[in-house]
C-alpha cells in the first residue's frame, strides 16, 4: 500500500479537558515498563510454542501476522482468537503482545496476532484497510491453519479495539462470532481536540466515517466490551456508550469494568486464565 502521509489536516486547538482523557503518555509514565514485561513475556512463549510461525499478508513491510497453533486443538477445525494491538494507531508491535495467546492455546484455541503500519505514514482509514485485508487472509486459509471458520473471536486493545470493530463490517456472508474489546476507542471525534491528532490527522470526515459508534453492527456477533476501573472517564465512556448502541441494534453486548486496572495493565487480566475477563471472551467460542 503506498503512504498516504502526504494529507494536512488543520489542527484544532488541544482541548486540556479531553488531553487529560485521551493523552495518557503523561499520565502514565510506567506504561513503559509493563510494556518490557510483556514482551519478555510473548518472547518466551513464542520461543515455546512448535508451529509458531509469521506469515505475510500484504506487500507493505509491515503486513505481517503471527500464527501460534493451539498446543491440544479441541478438532482439526479449532477455534482462533485474533489480536489486534492499539498504540493510538502511531506507536507498537504486535510482538508485544503474544503473551495473551498462552491461555488460548492451552485451552485448544489457535491465536493470530496482526501487525499493520504506522501514523503518520497511514491514515487511520489506511491502516484499516490492511487489518481488513489480513483478516481476509486469514478467513482465506482456514483450512491450511486448522481454524473453525464459525469460531473466530477477534480481539484488540485501545486502537486495536477499534480496528477491531473496523473489521466486523466486512464481506457479507461472514461474521465473527464474537467481538473482544479491551479500552477501546469507539467515537474518534474526541481525539481531534487532543495532541494525539498531529500523528493521526483525522478530519471532520473521516472521524465520523471511520467511528464504530457511527456505523451499523452485526448482530450475530457476541460483544465483550472490558475497560479499566482506573481508566479515565473518557475512556470508560467510550466502551458504556458503544455497548449501548450496540444494545440499540439488537446487538448482545456485555461491559465489564474491572476493578484497580488501568489502560495498560488490564491486559493482564485478559492473560490471567482465572479472571472474569478471560472466562467470558474464552466461552463465546462456545467452550463453555
């Protein structure tokens, strides 16, 4: 895909109500080391796990995916959970993040995790477009993988959770069979009144198009929508709201706050195979 970086958004003045709800490198200096300790983390675990493998999905440098199969598939046809990571679509890897795979791969589930290029060199609509196309990829190949094409739960944390929900509207004929979102952004209309928008230059336009909150939902599609009780009120709203829309299109959509996290540990609670958050995104695969 070619960079789109050359588009010029004019900038709103920073808004300081909204930066204290959505700019949270400040608030949050050590973000830093819990994002070291799981990387040491997902290193391991892919060093362990036989049959890990990345597999490219498109042709810019960064359109790559790591496949991790289940350690005892349930079938030949085993469910997937696939990844999507947030970094405010500027900032990350996917290689942080595989830490999360271990209690789905003990449990049967194969695991997917998708990298995509960065802000600024892509607009938040051109990034999309890519998870889409891995996500295509990975429907595309099903059977060589192994993977339950009824059972795929798509998953993503802050940016990742609204590429995420960016994905369910794709082809017609397909539906994920459930929806994971961890401190998602659902209304990007909010990020353009904060520094975060230098990066991403979204306009009036491609806010609105380019938000979940704004766009039909799937209703065959199970949502779990997790933020962190020590989120930012910004933050918590964006998920009590987008379950809410999702509720007014007959949408079944579940919110679970959980307690003491903030927007960067509660992926640990997701990693943790006895807390409430991975109970309920592990039975919509029809598990339990």
């Amino acid at each position: 895909m070619a960079c789109d970086s050359a588009k010029t958004v004019s900038l709103l003045p920073v808004d300081p109500v909204l930066e204290r709800e959505y700019s949270l490198r400040t608030r949050h200096p050590e973000r830093g080391g819990i994002y070291e300790r799981q990387a040491r983390a997902s290193a391991g675990l892919r060093a362990s796990v036989s049959g890990f493998r990345t597999i490219r999905y498109g042709d810019s440098p960064a359109c790559l995916l790591d496949f991790l199969p289940a350690v005892k598939p349930v079938s030949d046809r085993a469910p997937l959970f696939v990844f999507i990571h947030g970094g405010y679509w500027r900032a990350l890897e996917r290689g942080i993040f595989t830490f999360l795979a271990k209690p789905w791969l003990d449990s049967g589930v194969h695991a997917a995790f998708i990298g995509y290029e960065l802000a600024p060199r892509l607009s938040v609509s051109s990034i999309a477009v890519q998870v889409g196309q891995a996500m295509e990829w990975l429907r595309g190949n099903t059977q060589e993988l192994g993977v339950d094409a009824e059972r795929i739960v798509v998953a993503g944390h802050s940016a990742g959770a609204h590429l995420g929900a960016c994905v369910l509207d794709g082809p017609k004929g397909w539906h994920a069979a459930g929806f994971v979102g961890v401190s998602g952004l659902y209304d990007l209309e909010p990020l353009r009144h904060t520094s975060v928008n230098a990066d991403i230059q979204l306009d009036p336009q491609e806010a609105r198009a380019m938000s979940p909150m704004w766009r039909d939902a799937d209703r065959a599609t199970r949502h779990l929508l997790a933020v962190g009780g020590a989120e930012t009120d910004g933050f918590r709203s964006q998920s009590i709201d987008y379950a809410e829309h999702l509720r007014r299109q007959g949408c079944a959509a579940q919110v679970q706050v959980v307690p003491g996290c903030t927007h960067f540990d509660i992926l640990d609670v997701l990693a943790d195979p006895q807390s409430a958050l991975f109970r309920d995104a592990h039975a919509i695969v029809g598990h339990d």
